[in-house]
C-alpha cells in the first residue's frame, strides 16, 4: 500500500475490492474505483435518463482538499439543470477550463467520514463524521485576498454543480473549508439533508446588509413545504419574525406550519401568475393587478394585519416575480435564489423605484454563513425536514420528478456508503 498523491494519514490499495454501495472499507482505506451515479453530455436531457449507474476512479485530491466517503447525499435542483446540460453545459465548461472529465458527478449536500486529508489542511483529521457546505473558490482570488464576501468572488463555484466529484459518488472531493462538523444527533440521512437548502436560505435571510431579517419582521415564502422553504421558515422564526409559506395545497400548508411557518397562502386559489400584460394594456393589466391585489389581502388576512413583508423569499422566478415585487413592503427586499418556473422574470418598475424596494439576487454560502447555519443545526434548533429517503439508484427518479414540478416534502435524501437512514444518530 502507499499514500495517494498528496494525501496523508490515508491508503491507496490498488487490489483492494470496490464496496457494494451502502458498505465502506476500513476508514483511511481508498479504493481505486467507486459506485456513481454518472451524468454524461450524450445522455443530457431528461434527468430520468441522463443519470446512470456507473464505476468510475476514485477522485485524487491536492493541496488544501480532502477526500469524503460520503454516506448520505441531499437531492437538490442544480442537479437537474446539470442532468440537462442547460442552462449551463457542465462538462464542457470544466474541460475549457483544463479538466479532462467527460462526466459529471453531482450532488451538493453530504454527510460522511473523512477519508483522506490533503497537504496543509489542518482543520479536520481523518475519521472525522462530517458535513459539507456548497461553497468553493480560490483562496488566491485577488477578491477574497481583498477580505470580500468569497461568494461573489469571481472563482466562486457551487461544489457538486460547477464542480465533479460531488456526492453521488461513493468518495466525494471537497475543499477543507468546506467541512463542517456533523450533528451528533442526527442520522446520516439527515444531516445530508439540509446544508445547501439551509445555507442558502441563511444567506438570504441574513447576507443583504439593510435588509436583514429582524425581530418581528414579516416575510412571504414561497414553496413553503419544500426543503428551502421549511429551512427558510424556521431561520425566521429563529430571528424572532414570522414566516407566511405559500404552498399549493392545505396539506403542504399545514407541514409548512409544523417547520417555522405561522400561516399560509394557498397559490391555487389565485390564477394571474407569471408575465403580467404589458402597461398600455390596459384590460390586462386590471385583470392581473385584481389577482395580484387579491393575493396581497389574503396575505394580510393570514398575518392579521395589514402588513406587507419585509422580505420575500423568492426561487421560482418568472411565474412569482411579478406578485413578490407588487406585495413587498416599501424599503423591503425580493431575494432570489432561483428561477425553476423560468428565468425571463418581469419587473415593474412602477413599484420598484417609487416604493425604493430591492430585488437581490442570492447565491449560495460564504464560510462565516454556513458555520452559523451549521450551528443552529448542531444546537438542534434547526429541523433538517426529511421528506424521504431513497437508494442510490433512484436518484436519476428523483431529479426527474423534481425536474416536472411534483412537490415533495421537505427534502430528499439519498444512501450512499449508509445501509439504514436511522443510521449515525448519538445520543
């Protein structure tokens, strides 16, 4: 046996066996080769079909990475786009950028052990139970150097997205700083569960300096009973301000309410969603300003007062846009992390500049975000809102059914190195 290239305090066995996946070997013990699930650019298109069961080397790591057999991995929407080489062609983005690839390895939420360290990290030891945030960069970025937000940096990168090696494989590759520790009191399942959901609606929440959320601040949620929606409600109610979820049905309603959420809107009951007509328009522009009108007096009816929110939390994009900006408070703020309704969002800019609203986008985690997410998770305040958990070859299943809009609760989760979701809890 010798040491992988540099790695330390970790074994290569070239003639060791690869485990069936929900099996490890000895920790500091790394295979050749690993079970994935592989996305390739000729299978692009539906994720049912462009995700495939496949054997492929184990991920070497450099200086400053380390080496993750992951146990369980979080399912989240990236993977989707990426499953359809659009908007962005993974693969053929890395390799104009000199990696050699012709695959894809997604997956951007983990929990697992730490198998490998690479030179000069010192903040994790092997056999380390862990955790992984999405962000990655250059530490060399002129921008970080600068001591800017390392999120907007121009080498700013979403780990099992922008990058391969994620954690739909057996042994993911991750940056150091990415590692943060595992709450003991969670299984493996669910402390893969939350991290880029929570992290990203940390950073919307709390990342916008002047548009903070605040005690007793009210804020709109959309997709409420999903896993960035029960994240984002429950870091409301954390903040001491209330959370309204907008769901498509009562059932998810009242799930949302179970996780942060104080009431919800039913978006079904409503029916002027997406481009409203153009201004000289002026029949459709009544039509859609009575539903948008609407759906602001039942938000007011639900908080029990008339109070518009100070934040809405904003992902699907074309279709809410237009609702999120006429219902924000003056001086309030539009967080987007998303369009999976559609990119193409209009802006009226009526109610934009007169009532000085902000619409931010939002994108990911620096470190100072995800360690204070992670501690709220750690401290038990935060539920990671499992929904359910699936075996590794079913997540190419759960991409497509996220990629065709059918709700879930909560999040998705998959087994990866871990045979049981109850699993990895300590008391």
């Amino acid at each position: 046996m010798t040491l992988l290239d540099d790695q330390r305090h970790s074994v290569s066995d070239p003639h060791a066996a690869i485990p069936d996946v929900g099996h490890l070997p000895p920790v500091g013990v790394v295979p050749p080769k690993m079970h994935a699930q592989v996305i390739r650019p000729e299978r692009y298109g539906d994720p049912a079909s462009a995700f495939a069961h496949e054997v492929v080397p184990t991920p070497k790591i450099g200086p400053g990475e380390v080496l993750i057999a992951v146990m369980a991995a979080g399912v989240n929407y990236n993977n989707v786009w990426a499953a359809r080489g659009y908007p962005v062609d993974q693969v053929a983005t890395r390799n104009r950028r000199g990696e050699t690839e012709d695959f894809h390895i997604g997956g951007s939420d983990a929990s697992g052990i730490v198998y490998a360290v690479g030179a000069g990290v010192d903040n994790v030891d092997v056999g380390a139970e862990v955790v992984i945030h999405p962000g990655v960069w250059d530490e060399n970025d002129p921008w970080i150097a600068a001591g800017r937000d390392q999120m907007i940096a121009p080498s700013a990168r979403i780990w099992g997205y922008d990058t391969n090696y994620g954690s739909f494989g057996q042994f993911a590759r991750v940056q150091a700083h990415q590692v943060l520790p595992k709450a003991p009191h969670l299984s493996w399942a669910e402390a893969a569960a939350p991290t880029l959901v929570g992290t990203t609606a940390y950073r919307m929440l709390h990342g916008w300096a002047g548009n903070t959320v605040q005690d007793g601040d009210l804020v709109l949620v959309w997709g409420g009973s999903g896993g960035l929606g029960t994240q984002a409600s429950q870091l409301v109610r954390e903040a001491g301000g209330r959370a309204i979820a907008v769901v498509s049905d009562d059932e998810r309603g009242e799930y949302a309410m179970k996780y942060g959420a104080v009431g919800y809107i039913n978006r079904r009951e409503f029916s002027h969603w997406g481009i409203p007509p153009l201004v000289d328009d002026t029949a459709g522009q009544k039509a859609w300003t009575a539903g948008a009108r609407a759906f602001g007096k039942k938000l007011w009816e639900v908080a029990g007062a008339k109070e518009d929110p100070a934040i809405v939390f904003e992902h699907p994009g074309a279709a809410t846009i237009p609702t999120s900006i006429f219902v924000c408070r003056p001086g309030g703020m539009v967080a987007v992390c998303a369009g999976t309704t559609g990119f193409d969002a209009m802006v009226d800019l009526r109610y934009h500049w007169t009532r000085q609203k902000r619409l931010q986008g939002s994108h990911g985690t620096n470190d100072e975000q995800a360690s204070a997410y992670n501690q709220l998770v750690v401290d038990g305040r935060i539920d990671p809102c499992v929904g359910r958990v699936l075996a590794m070859d079913e997540i190419a299943r759960a991409h497509a059914e996220m990629g065709r809009g059918e709700e879930v609760f909560g999040n998705t989760v998959i087994l990866i190195g871990a045979a049981d979701p109850l699993v990895g809890k300590r008391d």
